[in-house]
C-alpha cells in the first residue's frame, strides 16, 4: 500500500472513529438551559457524534450550567470535580463547562479546575462541535445578533412537550440578578423563525410549547409583541398548548390576558415573579414596580380569567429586609393566594450591584423566614388543590406515573400536573373527572377522550 492509500485509509478510520464517539450532557438551571441543551446535542448530532446513555459511555461530557443563585454554582462545581478521576483514567475523554457560569468566571474557570477542557458562554454554543474534537478554547464573547435559529429545533424534546426559544439576554438589570452580565442583551428572535420551528415540532407529533425568554413579555419583532407571536402560533395545526414564561410585572402587556381568555389552546397560566411584598425591597432590587402596581396586575388579570393558575418567584433576606418588611411579604401572599411559589434565600452575585450592599440578613434570620413562608404559600398550595376535586379537566398525558406503571401523568390547561389512573399513550388529550387530591397532586379516571363527543353525534 502506497503512503497516499495509508493517509486515505488513516483519514477515513480518523473521521469514522469521530461519527462513532458519543456525548452526554449533565444539565442545571432553568428552562433555557434545558432547552440549550437540546440545541447542543442537535449540533453535536449533525456533526456525526451520538448520545450516550450513561456518562460512562461517554467521549464528551459537557456541563450546562446555571449561576442565578450560589447553591447552583458550588452543584455544578461539585459535580465537575467528581469527573476528575474519570479524566485521570481515561486522558482522551473531553470535559467541558457550558453555560452561565463560564460566562462569569471565565478564565478563573479553567485555574480552578485545570482539567477540563473547554468553556463555553451561552452565546458561544455554536463552538460546541469543534471543542468536542480536540481544540481546547475559551468561548464567552458576547453577540448581539446571535439567536442560534439556523440550529432550531433542537433534536428532541420531552415528547409531547417543547421548549422554544423565542428571545434571549436581559436588559433589566435588578440589583440581585446575573442574568444580564451572564446572557447579554435582549435579542428577539423573527415571528417567521419561531413559527417555523413549532411547525417542525408539529409534524413531529409535539402537541405543547412553552415560549421561553428571560423576560418573553418583552419579545419584539419589528414592532410585533408576545400576543401577536400567540396569535400566530395558536393557528399551527396540531399543537394543542401553548406557554410562556417568564414575565416581569413591571412591563407585563394586559393584552396578552385578552388572548388567553379567547383561545382555548392558550393556557391559562401566568408565572408572574413578585420577588417580595415590600415596596422598599422592591425598590432596592430594582424591580420597578411596587406591591400596589402588583396587586393591580393581579386584579386586572383575575376579572379577565378569574381561574388562572397563578405562580411567582419570591426572594427572602434581601440585604435591609426588616420584618415588617418580610411581613407585607406574607401579607401580600396571603392577598392574593397564589397556586404555586417558587422560593429563595437571597444569593450575592458577582457583578450586582446589591453585591455592594452592606446590610445583609443574618443566616439564621433568613432560614427562619424562609421556612415561615414555605409554610405560608404551602397551605395556600393545598387549599387551592383541594378545590380541584370534582372537577373534569382537560389533560394531556405526558407520560406514565413513575411510582405506579398502571397510571399516566398528564398537565391540564392550568399547569396543573395531573394523576390519571390509566395508562394512555403519550401526547392523547382526555378528560379526567378527579376524585381524589394527593397532597398537591389531583387524581382523577377518565370522562371521556377528545373526539368522543363528536363520534356520538355522527351515530346519531
């Protein structure tokens, strides 16, 4: 064989061995990095790479990481440097840290943990397949114009459901938040983009989206908002629900509310972050916005869909939370009963400004509030669970009950996760009578599947 057939061959066996490895992705954070991480493995899938099913399988690991808070730092962290001694075995495997942490730490990253090798900002993903075949770098420049629609849709979702990226970054700039300084500037993506890519997930048998920005009320394209986006969308045939989140309070569009209320497909749910019940915290984060404007949010809201399913986010031990302070959080909490509550103990992040704030909360102070308030919102969260028994729901069934194989898991219009007890392929619509409320859970037997109705007339 001649030294041209030996390259030939040597190349061909270089680029197979290269289709054949596999990569596997360890995912922290919020919604976008979830959806982030299906955009990378759609790169990583078209260059030729494959998903392992375990990390032990893997040639690539790659780290998506989230820094909104100092918990999901030291996890992410934690969960890297136990790969060393995997990296030790076995030199040839490639680490990598993507995400929201790398975009903060940057170079300090790589000083840290010596043996990974590559980082990756979120607006660097499309670097993705060649730090996977063997070029260390450093990737966190900022691109104002980068919304990854040429990547779009990402390779799977958790069928029937799909995240869409519809915008990225922030522009807000709340005292607490790393957000803007660790995913840019708010960037839209084009309502022709968008739909295209939930037409896609539509024939692949998607039957609900949720539209994902860091503040999705804020979505422009050419003067186009978030209801003109929901208009657009609720015409695809096929998707049968469709979310959004997150929206801010202080920039809400109540128009959006006027399309909830008359399309069916939209659901009525709105994760509306309060962050506390103290116009003087408020204040101080930045928020732009007080309780009373809240409150009026809410008010306007409920007369429009007096059902909705309400959630919100709520920080405790801001820097200058005084307990009348915290008081009016609890007050305002009560007021206006939210279904659900995501809840925090403040986090300093480098870079914020309330990082320079001297007037921190002392640890235990702030544990003993924040269980006071899980208590609170609990209660709350029970009572409105309660009231779901008697009711026939329209549910789509997401997947099987994994505490008893012979029941499914299905979400309502309300966001509402509901116990069927049936197992019903994924991706069918039924309605459910619920009988029963589990803690939190609704738990319910099928009234009838979606068509029904219509099969009963044409016999008649």
């Amino acid at each position: 064989m001649s030294t041209k057939s030996k390259t030939i061959v040597s190349t061909e066996q270089s680029q197979s061995a290269q289709k054949q490895a596999k990569f596997y992705i360890i995912t922290y954070g919020c919604q976008m990095n979830s959806y982030d991480s299906q955009l990378m493995s759609s790169i990583l899938e078209k260059e030729g790479y494959h998903r392992a099913q375990s990390i032990d399988q893997a040639d690539i690991i790659i780290i998506n990481t989230c820094s909104v808070r100092e918990h999901a730092v030291n996890r992410a962290i934690s969960r890297v440097e136990s790969l060393k001694p995997l990296k030790k075995k076995n030199p040839q495997i490639r680490i990598g840290i993507t995400g929201c942490i790398p975009q903060q730490m940057k170079n300090s990253l790589l000083e840290k943990l010596p043996f990974i090798d590559f980082i990756l900002g979120p607006d660097n993903f499309q670097e993705i397949a060649s730090c996977a075949k063997d070029t260390n770098g450093i990737f966190t420049d900022f691109k104002e114009s980068l919304i990854y629609s040429k990547y779009a849709p990402p390779a799977r979702g958790n069928f029937p459901e799909a995240f869409v990226a519809v915008m990225r970054g922030c522009n807000n700039f709340c005292s607490y938040c790393v957000v803007p300084y660790t995913r840019g500037k708010e960037k839209s993506r084009s309502i022709d983009d968008i739909c295209h890519e939930v037409n896609i997930l539509s024939k692949k048998g998607y039957k609900r989206v949720i539209l994902l920005g860091q503040n999705v009320n804020n979505f422009n394209d050419t003067g186009k908002r978030l209801p003109y986006l929901l208009s657009k969308i609720v015409r695809i045939k096929g998707i049968e629900r469709i979310g959004f989140l997150t929206s801010h309070p202080a920039y809400f569009p109540l128009e959006t509310i006027d399309i909830m209320k008359d399309e069916p497909k939209i659901e009525k749910f709105l994760h509306l972050p309060l962050q506390s019940g103290s116009s003087k915290i408020l204040k101080l984060m930045k928020r732009n916005y007080t309780k009373s404007s809240y409150i009026s949010i809410i008010e306007k809201v409920r007369n429009k869909i007096d059902d909705i399913f309400l959630s919100t986010d709520i920080i405790v031990g801001f820097p200058g939370e005084s307990e009348d302070d915290f008081s009016e959080t609890i007050e305002i909490i009560k007021k206006i009963s939210f279904d659900s509550a995501y809840m925090f103990i403040y986090s300093p992040r480098r870079f914020t400004l309330a990082n320079s704030f001297n007037d921190f909360i002392g640890k235990e102070v702030k544990n003993q509030r924040l269980r006071e308030l899980i208590r609170v919102q609990s209660e709350i969260t029970k009572k409105k669970s309660k009231a779901y028994k008697g009711k026939i729901l329209d549910i789509l069934i997401t997947g099987k009950n994994k505490k008893n194989y012979l029941e499914s898991i299905g979400i309502s219009v309300y966001n509402k996760i509901v116990v069927v007890k049936e197992q019903i392929n994924k991706g069918e619509i039924v309605k459910v009578s619920i009988n029963d409320v589990k803690g939190w859970t609704p738990i319910g037997e099928i009234f009838s599947r979606k068509g029904d109705i219509k099969r009963k007339k044409v016999r008649n």
